[in-house]
C-alpha cells in the first residue's frame, strides 16, 4: 500500500507550476470542502467502528458489563493471550478454524482463477452461441447469495437431496448414501458451493481483460510462428497480469473473511471441519457473549491481512520501488 | 480491500449499529412518557409470525379499552430474539415489555438491563402466590429479585403412535429399557421406519436432553457455587443414553442429525417415519398441521432407567416456557407493570393458552390447548412433579450453547458410523467445559 503513494508525489506536486494554463483560481480549502462528505461518511462508517473495535478488544466485555460498557474492566491484553494461548481449547480451536480457513482460501481460490481462466479462453473465440454461454457463466453471480446457498443445502441433503438421488439412486456410484453437510465432507461440499459462486467473477474480471489485448499482438506472434500454448502463456497471461495481480488479491479477501457460505449451509455453528474463520469470531462473540474475545480475534484476524495483503503488494509491484 | 477488511469488524460490530438503529425508532415511543405507549416485543408463539399478531392485537385492544394504554407490538422470531434482545442490552434502547426464553433469564439477569421485580412490583402486579412455583422459579437466580415472570409454560413429554404401538402389541414405556426394547421392534430402516425420531441438529434439544437424561443419572451442570460439572460419570451417563438411541440401538435414522428448524421432527412423526417422538407441548401445533389428529398419538412422561442410577431423579422434562421481563430503563414502567399483570391474569392465560399450545403458569388454570384429555393430564402432571428448573446461573447460556454443540458433534459421529464411547463424550464435555472457562464463564 504505502509504495503507491510515492508515484503520484513525485509528478503531482510539481515545483514549477505550468503557467501557460490559466486555471480558475481555488480557495486552498476548496479541494478539502469536496472530500469532506466522504472523509466524514468514511470515518462514520469505516474508522470509527473500527477503531471501537479494537478498543473493544481490550476490555473484558461479557454478558455482566454489556449494557454498560463503561463498568467494563480492562483486560490489556488478556484477551488476545486467551485467543492466541494455543494449549486452550479457545487457542486451539481459533488455531485449526485459521488452518482450515488458509486451506479454503488455496482451493477456492486457485480453482476459481483456474475455471475462470479456462472459459475466458474458450470464449474468446467466436462461434456459435457464445453470447448464451457467457451469460450462463455468469448466472451464479447474479443469483443472491442466499437464494444460491440455501438451494444447495437442498441439494445437499442427505435422504431427499439432489445430490444423493443422482449418486446412489440414478448411477450408483455409491452404495450409501453420504452425509454432505455434517463431518469431513462438509468441507467439501463447503469449497464446491463457494467456487461456484467465486468463478464466474474471476470468468468476468478476465474476460474483460482480454477484449483489451490488441488482435495484432496475436497476429504478429502468429506471423513469428508461436503456437497456440506459447500464446497463452506469454502474450495473454503476460498481459493480462495487472488484472490476475488484482484478482487474487480480492478473491483471496472474499473468500478468507467468507462468511454466507458457512452460515447459510450450516448455520450458526458449522461442523468442525468446515469452522471458517469469521463465523467462528461470530460464534465467540456472540454465542458465548464474549464480545472482548470475539473483537481480540478479529483483530488479529485484520493484522494478518494487512500483513499478507501488503507483503503481495510488494512482492506484484517491484516496480514502484524504481520510483 | 480496506472495505473488506473494515467489513470483519463491521460484522462484529453489526449488533451495536442494528441496536442503534432499532433502538432509534423505539426511543421516541418509550421516552413520550405522557402518551402512555409501551413497546412490546412478543417471541413467536403460535404457527407463524402473522398468526401470533392476529391472536394478541385483539388481547392488546382490550387491555388498551381497560387502561387506555396503547401497547405496539413487534413480533420476533426465534431466531433473531436473543440477538435483538442482546443489542437492546448494548444499546440501551429497548422495548418497554419483552418476551424472553426462560432459561435465558438468570443470563440475562446478569446484564443489569432489566428491572427486577422487588416486593412492591409483584404486589403490582397480583402476586408472586398466583403464579405456579415452578414457573415462577424460572424468573431468575435463586435468592435474588427474579427480573422475569413466567408467562407461557412448556414441558417435554413422549408422544407415540397410538396405531403402531397398538398393531405391534405394545404398551406405552414406563422405564427407559422399555423404551428401548420398544423402539427397536417398531424400527425397520427397511420400510424407513424408526423407533424415535430425534431434532439431532438442534444445539436448544440436545442441551435440553443433555439436562433431562443427566439428572436421571445422577449428574449435575453445574456445581452449588456455580461452577460446571459437564465431565460428572452422571452427566457424561446422561449423555451416553441419548446418544445410544442413534449409535448404539439404531433407533433412530442417522438423517436426523440434519434436522434443526423445527418442523421436520414432529413432521416424521406425523407421517408414521417414526413411533416415539419426544418434543415439548407445542409440537401439537405441527403434528395437527401435518394431518394428525389429537385422538392419534397419546403422551406420557418420558421414562427414566429402572432402577434409578444413584444420586439420580425422575426428571422428565425442563421447565420450558417463555417469561416476561421489564427493561430498566422504560420510562413507562407504571404501565409496564399493568401490562405484565394483564397478560399474567388468568383470563388472558385462558385465552391466550389455547393458540400457543402453552401449559398455565398461573395456579388454577386448566390445560385447554388440546382436547385430548389424556395427553392435558399427562402435561399437567410432568410439570408438577417431574420437571426440574435448568440451573439458573449466569453461565447459563453459555452451557446451553457450548454443550449443546458438544452432543450435536457426538450425534454427528454416530450418524456417519463412528461408534461413540465414554471417553469421547467425556472429551467434548470437558473441552465445552474448558471454553466456558477460558471465556471467563
């Protein structure tokens, strides 16, 4: 984040002003009067809660201090030793739910850039009835999460979802029918329900990035004699990294702080292999009313994705260290 | 990104800004004292939201011919209660009246958010004599000025078949090992029918029974200065008997550790998927709804071992039940306390009894939610003399949910085949034990 900023000062403020432009003279306040809605909204609806949060995080604030916050001792950091003390129930637990949330994030993640990367691919020739596919691709996005989710957990069921009937009754792949949504396989059944909304977003962010590769960069390739394959990986993914870098960032954001897909498959307390993490902050906080605790978590929770988002940042943009 | 990452606390922080939100729209009826309107949040009673407001409006319209205090009312679903109640909490701004779960009380209690009833206001509002003491036990901790009275009593009880046990020759149980031996002859997974069907998903029934089968075996939640025992040879016993009916008999079909909105348990019942079903009184709402006739299934306790385990207690159910709590800070709390008497009195007890499928808390009530006479006694008699109070700590809640959890897990195991010993129930227990603990419970 912060190597950013430094390639708009160095042009921006420049020292001699261009004096063949006249300019319609400003009062100094004048750009801080047009930000001043959104920094007030900003700070009204981003950093002030926030930062409650975090002051949150060091108060013991359970079900004996929250109608007055105020009474409320002060824990320093005991909330945070309790979340992170990895020989506790409490450590342990926030421990595997951070493991399996990481897991979920490498699968769905990985998978959805996979997918989206092969329909965009696919469909960047023209034949017949691409228009259609396109918009079908797109349906699960378009849907409401809800309304996705629950139908799944339908389909999901044990005796009269979908899923079985096709599996055990129509191609007797198995003999028994599985548990879907309850023990190991509600990970999976987690991850698949979860790629399948996340892809299609991928599918549009990419394809969009291809329309703006210039038809003559294949031409002159082809003309040169490069394959199909070389192709791909040297002029289309070479151009389209601006778009990837953004991409996984965001999928990654998304898909860590997922919190829809548990809740609306399991509810509110999903099975152990499928505890993600920002349903499992929910769980502390509200289901045992430790508020103290559940603020603690997500503040490391935020520290982590700071630090993972700005260690990525430098690592996809070497180039802002030239300037 | 700075969106999202701001989203994580946004969510934790959601209560406080939906409280401030509600709590907006509320405090304008609260605070105008002098136009005598009391918010009132109602828990969802009947069949649906809508059917809870057509039964009170006409109850509120008298109350308000008989005092001229208009009541709003806001029905609530399940749910979202505990939430709205706990930002109400947070945020100071609340309803006037609420409905509250009664187990919830003594945790509620704790918070200071709600007005005890001292002498003077249960002289307001008729007495705590004509209240059943069971019910009335539910208001808070023990020793202290309970900050909720009863309202609606429910109790567990043990619905069965009439046809199937008829057409198999048997008698309704009266020890657990009947139970048992009568639900394995009435279970076929052939025919998809089982002995019992179980809400195996739903963390409020598996605590419940945690509760009911642990007292049966002599055990104890908690300990007399309040702290948890889940890991007691009588709890971990209680535990093992209910977990036995899906893993060790085969009872029950392993698809019920899905089951968790409400409906589908009784529903099974209703449709002859199951022989035995063991639910509180209101399940007669949904088993009538499914095309049940009252005359089709008969109630009785739910039976405990023969002999009884020792240090145990023929205890049958909880005493369930929905209780009235007045918010500290109403400006209103005059009218409140008319209110709380109003809805408290035997006459809209009478009426409002009936649609709820609720037993009376008030002493001299009859049982008339149902016409089925055997099935009013069998109710009338398990809250007399077989229903115990959960413990009323302020750990409470936390119990409920870090134990019910713990044997939803167990029941999950046994579902996918994965036999469930003793030293595994006595693992969750104590990890639930630990949590509770550790988070300062």
């Amino acid at each position: 984040m912060p190597v950013t900023t430094t390639t708009p000062t160095s042009r921006a403020v420049g020292t001699v002003p261009p004096p063949h432009r006249r300019r319609p003279r400003w009062n100094r306040a004048t750009p801080y009067l047009f930000i001043l809605a959104a920094i007030l909204l900003e700070l009204l609806i981003h950093i002030v809660p926030m930062l409650v949060g975090i002051w949150m995080s060091f108060i013991r604030l359970t079900q004996f201090f929250i109608a007055n916050w105020s009474k409320a001792p002060a824990a320093g950091l005991g909330n945070y030793k309790v979340a992170v003390d990895f020989s506790t129930p409490i450590g342990r637990a926030l421990l595997h739910s951070f493991t399996v949330t990481c897991l979920y994030t490498l699968i769905v993640v990985g998978l959805s850039w996979l997918f989206g990367m092969s329909a965009a691919a696919v469909l960047q020739n023209s034949f017949r009835g691409r228009g259609s596919l396109r918009t079908l691709f797109l349906v699960p996005y378009a849907l409401p999460i809800y309304a996705g989710i629950i139908t799944w957990s339908f389909m999901l069921q044990r005796d009269n979802g979908l899923v079985n009937h096709v599996l055990v009754s129509n191609l007797h792949v198995l003999d028994h029918p599985p548990f879907w949504l309850i023990g190991n396989n509600a990970f999976v059944s987690m991850a698949v329900v979860a790629l399948w909304r996340s892809w299609p977003f991928a599918f549009l962010m990419i394809m969009a990035g291809m329309q703006s590769i210039p038809d003559e960069v294949y031409e002159a390739s082809a003309m040169d004699g490069a394959s199909v394959w070389k192709q791909l990986r040297y002029i289309t993914l070479g151009m389209l990294r601006p778009v990837n870098v953004v991409l996984v960032l965001m999928l990654f954001l998304w898909t860590f702080n997922d919190f829809n897909t548990p809740f609306v498959l399991f509810g509110p307390t999903p099975p152990n292999s499928a505890d993600l993490i920002s349903i499992h902050i929910f769980d502390n906080s509200f289901v045992n009313w430790n508020f103290g605790l559940g603020s603690a978590m997500s503040v490391l929770l935020l520290l982590f994705l700071l630090v993972v988002t700005g260690a990525y940042l430098l690592v996809t943009h070497p180039r802002s260290r030239r300037a | 990104m700075k969106v999202r990452l701001i989203g994580i606390v946004v969510v934790l922080l959601a209560v406080f800004t939906t409280a401030a939100c509600g709590g907006g729209g509320n405090s304008s009826s609260s605070s105008s004292a002098s136009s005598k309107t009391l918010t009132y949040w109602a828990s969802n009673q009947g069949t649906s939201l809508e059917n809870d407001k057509a039964v009170l409006t006409p109850e509120l319209a008298k109350f308000e011919k008989q005092t001229g205090i208009k009541v709003s009312l806001q029905v609530i679903g399940w749910p979202d209660l505990l939430n709205k109640i706990l930002g109400a909490t947070t945020s100071g701004q609340g309803p006037d009246v609420l409905n509250i779960g009664n187990t919830w009380a003594a945790s509620l209690q704790a918070t200071g958010a709600f007005m005890p009833f001292d002498s003077a206001a249960l002289t307001a509002i008729g007495g705590q004599d004509k209240f059943v003491p069971a019910s009335f036990a539910t208001g808070g901790m023990a020793g202290t000025a309970p900050t909720s009275v009863p309202l609606y009593a429910l109790v567990y009880g043990l619905y069965y078949n009439k046809q199937m046990f008829a057409s198999a020759g048997l008698q309704p149980p009266t020890t657990w090992q009947e139970l048992v031996s009568d639900a394995t002859k009435l279970t076929d997974p052939a025919k998809k029918q089982y002995g019992m069907v179980l809400e195996g998903g739903s963390y409020t029934e598996s605590v419940h029974f945690a509760f009911i089968f642990g007292r049966q075996n002599g055990g104890q939640p908690f300990d007399a200065g309040g702290k948890p025992t889940f890991t007691s040879a009588g709890m971990i016993n209680g535990v093992k008997q209910y977990v036995d009916l899906l893993g060790k008999y085969k009872v029950v079909n392993p698809s019920n550790v899905q089951y968790k909105n409400g409906p589908e348990a009784p529903g099974d019942f209703a449709k002859g998927k199951a022989a035995m079903l063991m639910s509180q009184n209101n399940a007669d709402n949904t088993l009538q709804a499914d095309g049940m006739k009252s005359s089709e299934y008969g109630v009785v306790a739910i039976p405990a071992p023969s002999p009884l385990p020792a240090g145990g207690a023929d205890v049958a159910s909880f005493v369930a039940g929905i209780n009235l709590s007045i918010f500290k800070n109403t400006k209103n709390q005059d009218a409140a306390l008319q209110f709380v008497k109003f809805m408290t009195s035997p006459e809209e007890q009478a009426i409002l009894d009936k649609p709820f499928t609720a037993l009376p808390v008030v002493k001299g009530g009859t049982v008339n939610f149902t016409d089925n006479k055997a099935e009013a006694a069998a109710f009338a008699q398990v809250l007399a003399t077989k229903a115990e109070a959960l413990p009323r700590v302020p750990a409470e809640s936390a119990f409920e949910t870090n134990v019910g959890d713990a044997v939803n897990g167990l029941l999950a195991q046994a579902a996918t085949g994965k036999a469930v010993s003793n030293s595994d129930i006595k693992a969750a227990l104590q990890e639930a034990q630990d949590k509770m603990a550790a988070a300062g419970n």
